[in-house]
C-alpha cells in the first residue's frame, strides 16, 4: 500500500509517498481500507516543525480522521463488523491506503455524508462542539468565532447557530470566506486583519461586547478578545493557527473585570473527562444527522498529492475541511 511520510521538518515537499505493507489488526482493532483523511492544520505545523504542544518523531506520517470500510477485524471482535462504514478519529498513520485502529475509535458515518464530509465528524467537529460546551455558551447569547471558515471553525459557527447563539459572529480574512461564514448562519461576519475590527464588532453589538468567544487562531488576537468580552463572558482559547510559536501573556488586570479565560485541549478532556467526550460526540452525531449542522469539503486531492493538500491549508483559501482521497 501507499503511505505519505516526512523525514525532515519542512516545507510541503518533505511529504513523500512510499509503499509499506498493511498493517495487521490487533486484539481489538479493526484494519480500515480508506476512502477520505481529513487534514489538519495541527498535520501542517508538526510537518512545519512549529507545532504549539508537541512534535511526532521522524520519520512521521500523520494521525489524522478517516473514512472508510472495515475490511478486516482483530483477535476478539466479531467478523460482522466487516463491511461496516465508519469514521475513525485521529487513525495513526493516516496518509495511507490502510489504517488500523481500536474499534472504539470508531463511530458510524452518518447517513447521507459523503466521506469527506464525514473524516469532519472525527476530531475536528467533536472538538468544535466541546469548544461551543467549554464556553458554557447559552440562547440567546452572542458568540464570536474565529477563523470561521475553517474546519473546526466552520462548525463551531454551525453547532453555536444551532443552540440559539444571536448574534453570531464570525472572523475571516478574505471576503469568499465571510461570505461562506454568512451561508452557514453568521450574522455578522469581519475582517479581522483589519485594526479596528474589535470596534466594528462592538458597534454592530450596540456598544456591548461579547459573551462568547472561540478562538483557534491565537497570538495578538487573545488581547484584543479579553477587551471584548463583556463582563461575565467566556474566551475559550483551543489552538494557534495564526501564530504556532507565539506565547502571549496575560496580566490580572486584563480579567479583572469578571472576564474569564480558558484554554480546551481534546487530550485533556479525553483523560479526565471521557464521559463529556463520549456525550459530545453523540450530540455531533445527533446535529449533523438531523442536518442542523453540515460539514463542508472545501477541495479533494490525491493521496499522492498529498504535498498540495497541504499547501491548500497553508494557503488560507480554503472553507471547510480539505481531504485526501487515495
Ligand atoms: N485544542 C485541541 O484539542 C485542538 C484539536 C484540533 C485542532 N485544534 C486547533 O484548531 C485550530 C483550527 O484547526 P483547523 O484544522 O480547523 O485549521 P484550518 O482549517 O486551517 O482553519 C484555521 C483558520 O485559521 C485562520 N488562520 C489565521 N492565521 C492563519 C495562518 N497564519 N495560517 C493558517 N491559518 C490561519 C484561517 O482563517 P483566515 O484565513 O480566515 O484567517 C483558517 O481558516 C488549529 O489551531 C488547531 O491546532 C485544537
């Protein structure tokens, strides 16, 4: 089989597509024959050498979420699995043609989506919803998010849309992407390249600031969010894609006025809170089946081009999640 991996740090063309066999299911895994992986940006900054929390050892493939066809079972699960559809959120090794992974890693794909839309219904969109969870978000409230159109951004609008959120706000920086934005339920949709973009938000609100913000881009953007929130309000910080190597600092003072800060990390929830991770993805689930919330493929592209999907993501041009299909 295929399998894209980099030997060294670096620009997209460190990614090489190379033969390896397939792998063997373990007690309790199934071997998955895969239709669509989902790339992240998290894969984009590892592969870059500038990842805010951890680097994977070289030479490396990423994790990432997959679609695919059960095509074989592991030691101690029934053979009917075989066949079965399924998402598998963060498989290891999953530039590939095969992945395996523990079953409960895995979760039915929705009907009606296609498997790039599906790969969003694995880490990405769980971590959507437990960011809109994490900001304790309520109807009625208003909500900012940021990057909107990306793929954890374009859902996190979406799933905040659908719990009664007004207005909701989103960020983007070009107008293709707020136009996006504005498609999938924002209300009021900035620029916020633009200096003054915390005032056009303000002055949209009224003068009021905002109860919720979600914010995966980071680095300048944190100080200008905690001026913005409105006392009471919820920042929920979640990743970096602005500024990976930045390390922004806050004083007491900026919360002082009753404005409380936290950051969201899967891998943490995961380890303390697996009950919350396990409702959360029933609830994804539930929204995108029932169609209130949809996840948008922004570009399909060859496994063995692997290299451009990745110069897509760097690019900044795309709304939605980007796939590989091999
Ligand atoms: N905490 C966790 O457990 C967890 C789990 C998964 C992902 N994440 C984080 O979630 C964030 C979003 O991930 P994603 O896969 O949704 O990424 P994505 O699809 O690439 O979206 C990220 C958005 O960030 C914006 N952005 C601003 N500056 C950028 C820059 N210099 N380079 C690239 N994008 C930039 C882009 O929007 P504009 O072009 O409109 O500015 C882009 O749409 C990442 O920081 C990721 O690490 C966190």
């Amino acid at each position: 089989m295929r399998i894209v991996r980099y030997h060294a740090f670096g620009p997209a063309e460190v990614l090489r597509v190379e033969k390896a066999e397939v792998p063997r299911p373990g007690p309790g895994d199934v071997l998955v024959r895969v239709e669509a992986v989902g790339v992240d940006q998290a894969d984009v900054q590892r592969r870059r050498g500038e990842h805010p929390v951890s680097l994977p050892v070289l030479p490396a493939c990423p994790s990432a979420d997959v679609v695919g066809y059960v095509e074989e079972v592991g030691p101690g699960l029934p053979a009917a699995r075989v066949g079965e559809r399924v998402v598998v959120w963060k498989a290891r090794n999953a530039y590939a043609d095969y992945v395996t992974a523990p079953l409960h890693r895995t979760v039915p794909v929705p009907a009606g989506l296609s498997a790039g839309q599906g790969t969003v219904v694995g880490s990405t969109g769980r971590v959507a919803l437990q960011v809109v969870d994490t900001g304790r978000l309520r109807a009625g409230e208003s909500v900012l998010v940021h990057g909107a159109a990306g793929a954890v951004g374009h859902m996190a609008l979406q799933i905040a849309k659908a719990r009664g959120a007004h207005p909701v706000i989103a960020t983007a920086g070009s107008p293709q992407k707020r136009d996006f934005a504005r498609s999938l339920g924002a209300d009021i949709a900035v620029d916020y390249g633009e200096t003054d973009w915390p005032g056009q938000i303000r002055e949209a609100l009224g003068g009021r600031g905002v109860d919720v913000i979600l914010d995966g881009v980071g680095g300048d953007l944190l100080h200008s969010d905690v001026r913005l929130l409105e006392p009471y309000g919820r920042l929920v910080f979640y990743g970096a894609s602005g500024s990976p190597t930045a390390r922004p600092t806050l004083s007491f003072l900026d919360v002082l006025g009753m404005k409380y800060v936290t950051g969201f990390s899967m891998a943490t929830l995961l380890e303390h809170r697996p009950d919350l991770a396990e409702s959360g993805t029933r609830r994804l689930l539930e929204a995108v089946g029932s169609g209130s919330v949809r996840p948008v493929v922004a570009a399909e592209v060859p496994l063995a081009d692997a290299a451009h999907a990745h110069d897509l993501v760097e690019a900044r041009t795309s709304c939605g999640r980007v796939v590989l299909v091999p």
